[in-house]
C-alpha cells in the first residue's frame, strides 16, 4: 500500500518529477514529462503497478523500515534519507540532475557506519502499471523495453531478475558509494548516455544553489517560503515554460471518493498566480518564459481560450479512467486528461490579464503582441461578462452568475484601464471606464446580501464561497468597507473547519451539491491563506499571524503541501505537492512580512 500523501518528498527535474516516500520507495515517475504515462504507478495502485524500493534489507514478508532521517540538502531538490539498523547507518541520496540529455532518476547508496546489507527492488510497469517490458542485458546495461519506451538502469553492483523484477543486494561500509541510475530514452534510439552519478550531483547542487540566489525575500519565514519557491520552479516545464498545477493525478479530496483529477497541466489561472509569486521574489525569467508559453497557447485568440492547456500548448486534454488501478487507498476512478478544459471559466481573463500587468509594471521588457493580447481578452469580455460560467473551481454541475468570476471581469478591465493611462497602450478609454462600472455595479446589487451583510457565491444563492477573500486582494472594494468585512466574517461562521482552515463551499455529502458531484472535500488550503492575508489586511495582523503559522505547521516534514487538509482524518488530501496551496504561502508570507506581523 502506498504511503500517506504527506509522507512523499518530490525530486524532479523541471521536467518530470518522482515521489519518494519515507520508506525508500518511489512510487510515482512519469516519463519523460509530467504528463506522460508513469513506470511507476504504485502510487495508485499495488506494487504490481510499479515502483522502485532501495533501503535496509528486511526479512522476508517484513514492512519496509522508514527513514529515521530526511531532509532536502540545503535549498535543493537532492533528498537525503538516512536509516539507523541494527548493523549501521546509511544514507540514500536521491534526485533528478537538470536535464540534458535522457531523463534521469539517481539513487546514491552510501555506507555512514557499520556494514549494512541492502537491497534495491526495481519493477517497471509501463502505462501507468499495465504493460509488463521486456527486460534484458544490452553490453552489460539492462533495459526494460515496451513499445515505443526504453529505461536503462546501470549501476556497478551486482543485479538479478526474480518475479519479474530487478533485485540488487549489496552491503555498505563507511565510504562506500554505490549508484543507481535509471534513464529514459525512446525504444528505437540509440541507448543513452553512461551516467556519472557524482559528477550530476554536483550540477544540480549547483543549479540550484544559484537559482536560489536570486531570491529577493529575506523575510522572517525565507525557509517556507524558499521551499515553495523551489517547489513551483519544479513543476515548471523547462522547454516551454509552462507550469502544471501538481505532479500527480487522482490524488482524492475525498479519501475513498470520486473527487479525483488529473492535475498535469498548465492551467492559467494557477500558471498566473503562480508567476505573480515568483515575481514578487525577484524571478524574471519564469515569467518571461511562461508569457512566450501563453502568447503560443492561446495564439491571439481569445474567442476560443482554454482555462488549461498541455505544458507544450496541447489544447487536447480529453478525459479517461483506466480501470485497471484501484486508485489511492481505493479512491476510484483514476483519471488521466481533464474534460474541464472545455468548460467557460470567466475569471481566467482576469488572472491572465493580472499576470500580464505584474510583468509589465516589475519591468519585464516590453512585448507589443502581450499587449495586443490583452486588448483581444477586454474586447471579449465586453460581449461575454454577463454569462453564466462554470466559475473557478470548475463546477460540473449547471452554469451560474459566479460573483468571484464578475470580479475577476472588473480586475481585467481595470489592468487595461491602467495600462491605457501609462500610455504603453491603446483603447477605447471611456468606453472601457464605463465596463468597468458596469461589472462593479452588476457584482454589488446582484452578489451582495444586504441582510447578512456578505456577498455570495452566485447572483441570487445563499451559499457562500472562499473565493469571495480575494475581492479585497484584487482592489475591487477597499478592505475597511463594511460589505468586506461581512463577507469575511461570514465566511469564517459558515465555511471554517473546527481547527479554523476554509472549505471553499458547502458539499452536500451523498447528494450532488453546487458542484455537481457527491462526496465532500478537505479545507482547501488556499482558501486558509486567503483568509489570513484578509484578516491582516482588515488590521486583524496578530489573528492573521496565528492562523498562517497554524497553515505553515500542516506542511510536511519536507515543507511540502497537499492540496487540502482533512481535519477529521489530519492528514493531507488531493494532488500533491500543489502550486495553488504553495503560491498564498508565499503572498501571505510576504503581507506579513511587510506588515510587520512576525513574532520571533
């Protein structure tokens, strides 16, 4: 069975990413992409679905030992896991050097004390666990074969094939090293390049020592919010720049439920919060690349723009459920694709146009087609806003007048407002300041309940709907207006867990609610953040403080966050690590950091 979701650690290698829990086992790996069928599947499925195990040996039938010991090597993406046995102390070394060449998983066994016996347990299943390879000796490599897929594994001990698995078992000395390496290539090329395990090492400590450099926070919370950062330029698809929103997929929300999605691909909203983040700490160059990425997508047309696209620009995601995995801790169905690609999510024009203004205003050099972009996504809004949408969280039920995504309407106007006023651009100025009225007016008869004093989910609901936290975030209303303050304040009555996290709206259990789907949901973690940034920013700081450094102690032992938290089960739920969940971490970090919240 595969391991609590909080209990993985993420390796990648911008490209494609592994999870490796604290047992030794890496049950999940895609290749070559994150969006690619997965060797190891094990994750949501059986062991035999694939997974590679190097640790301690045991006696046979017996559990594999946890780590006594993890942790990541300084401000890197190299694991480090370290057992004490009976017979001495070992450390495995685990990571994904940058890629140049074939992708490639290295696992560095090295003796600290003592002699200890260990075992390394490699079984490759391709198609996400279906397809049994064939696995052969080619020049003293193996390499397991299926289709149009090759894995090579070279390693100087000694290996054996037994149940359909490669086996090695080795003993370790102090100063013993001894190296692993399994690399991708397709099946009809030549094989790939030998290794040099201690030589990729140094290079990706190396990069990413000095990707971290350029980090401009030095706040009071720089480690959690230098481990997000490192996070989300880990799910960044380094030869397009587009950004996937989890390395996972059917990862549940709901322990043994149905809530269960592909998350391998670049949505914009994330992509977009995502870069303002890695803005805001002194990263041009994601955000330079991610525009080339959006401006290629969505190819000037915003008539047909997509709320997720393939990390390439792939405007096919369509959905399927392979039967054949059980899904995580029975979690069914497993899905692939995301059929939520096609739906009519208004708020995305103003998280891109949001995006596009923060690079603008930060300084990134000018680019004219952005802008004329950006004048097309207004133009479309201008004749689109008062629809119905499927809102932000990607409702399967029916469309509805979604107050987050009207304001996120007025957010896009205002951007190009302003843009227009800087004089760097072109448009119908007074037509537009009218829009911008419009939508301001529409949101505040049609969305707010003067007898609660709070907005609401959709135009005429009662419910009400974490997304609502950000209207003072985006400069809709100011955060001492006293319709901000009811809305928060209700939010935290109605849609707060007993421990104080946000669900983002009601579920309804066994019956299908808003949403469309049955089952319920953790409290969805940036929701939690939102919360904080608003009650700093309505003067409640020392509140604020208490429930970010409350969030901050959800993280795993890694700093590493879910997409949300079951406080009934406390442990961390959905597609794992989540940009959406690290992104408010650093923004709210940064608010209270300014606000001079922190309590050493």
């Amino acid at each position: 069975m595969a391991g609590r979701i909080e209990d993985y650690a993420l390796i990648g290698d911008m490209q494609t990413a592994a999870l490796v829990c604290r047992d030794g086992t890496a049950d999940w790996l895609c290749l070559p992409r994150f969006d690619s069928h997965a060797i190891f599947a094990g994750l949501l499925g059986t062991e035999e679905n694939g997974f590679w195990r190097l640790g301690p040996a045991r006696p046979e039938g017996a559990e594999p030992p946890a780590a006594d010991r993890r942790r990541y090597r300084g401000d890197s993406l190299v694991l480090e896991s370290e057992w004490d046995t009976p017979r001495g102390t070992v450390r495995v070394t685990d990571f994904m050097p940058p890629r140049d060449g074939a992708p490639q998983l290295i696992r560095i066994v090295e003796g600290v004390s003592g002699r200890v016996p260990m075992r390394s347990e490699l079984r490759m299943r391709f198609s996400y666990g279906r397809v049994t390879p064939w696995v052969h000796k080619v020049d003293g490599r193996t390499v397991a074969v299926a289709g149009p897929d090759s894995v090579w594994l070279d390693t100087d001990a000694e290996t054996y094939g037994q149940n359909l698995t490669t086996y090695s078992d080795f003993t370790v000395a102090p100063g013993d090293r001894i190296a692993f390496t399994i690399s991708w290539q397709p099946s009809h090329h030549e094989p790939p390049a030998t290794p040099e395990p201690e030589t990729s090492l140094e290079a990706t400590e190396n990069f990413w020592r000095e990707w971290v450099e350029q980090c401009t926070y030095h706040g009071p919370y720089r480690e959690a919010v230098v481990r997000s950062l490192i996070t989300l330029k880990a799910l960044t698809y380094a030869p397009t720049g587009g950004i996937v929103a989890a390395p996972t997929t059917s990862l549940p929300e709901d322990i043994g439920g149905s809530r269960n999605w592909d998350y391998r691909y670049t949505w914009l909203r994330d992509a977009a919060i995502t870069l303002s983040s890695l803005l805001r700490t002194g990263y041009r160059e994601e955000a330079r690349a991610w525009r080339e990425w959006l401006l290629r997508a969505v190819a000037g047309d915003p008539e047909n723009l997509q709320i997720m696209y393939g990390i390439a620009g792939e405007r096919e995601l369509g959905e399927a459920e392979l039967d054949w995995l059980p899904g995580y801790e029975n979690s069914a169905p497993v899905r692939v694709g995301n059929g939520a690609a096609n739906q009519l999510q208004l708020d995305v024009y103003g998280e891109v146009t949001e995006a596009l203004h923060l690079a603008h205003m930060t300084g990134l050099t000018r680019n004219d087609y952005a802008m004329g972009l950006q004048l097309k996504l207004i133009t479309y809004l201008e004749k689109h806003w008062e629809e119905p949408d499927e809102g932000i969280w990607e409702v399967r039920g029916p469309r509805r007048h979604f107050v987050h995504s009207k304001v996120m309407a007025w957010v896009a106007v205002d951007r190009t407002i302003k843009l227009i006023e800087s004089g760097d651009a072109e448009g119908p100025l007074e037509r537009w300041h009218q829009l911008r009225e419009d939508i301001h007016r529409d949101v505040c008869e049609r969305g707010y309940d003067p007898e609660r004093n709070t907005f609401t989910q959709s135009y005429g609901s009662q419910e009400l709907d974490a997304s609502l936290l950000l209207i003072p975030q985006m400069g809709f209303l100011p955060p001492d207006d006293k319709r901000v303050i009811g809305t928060i304040e209700a939010i935290q009555r109605e849609l707060s867990t007993e421990d104080g996290f946000v669900l983002r709206y009601p579920t309804e259990g066994d019956d299908a609610g808003v949403d469309g789907l049955e089952g319920d949901e953790g409290a969805f973690l940036a929701c939690s953040f939102w919360l904080a940034d608003d009650l700093a920013m309505i003067g409640r700081v020392d509140e604020a403080r208490r429930l970010f450094e409350k969030l901050l102690s959800l993280r795993n032992d890694l700093g590493l966050l879910a997409e949300e938290w079951d406080s009934g089960l406390q442990r961390q739920v959905g597609n794992f690590p989540q940009a959406f969940s690290h992104v408010p971490l650093i923004d709210t970090a940064l608010r209270l950091t300014a606000s001079g919240a922190y309590v050493g």
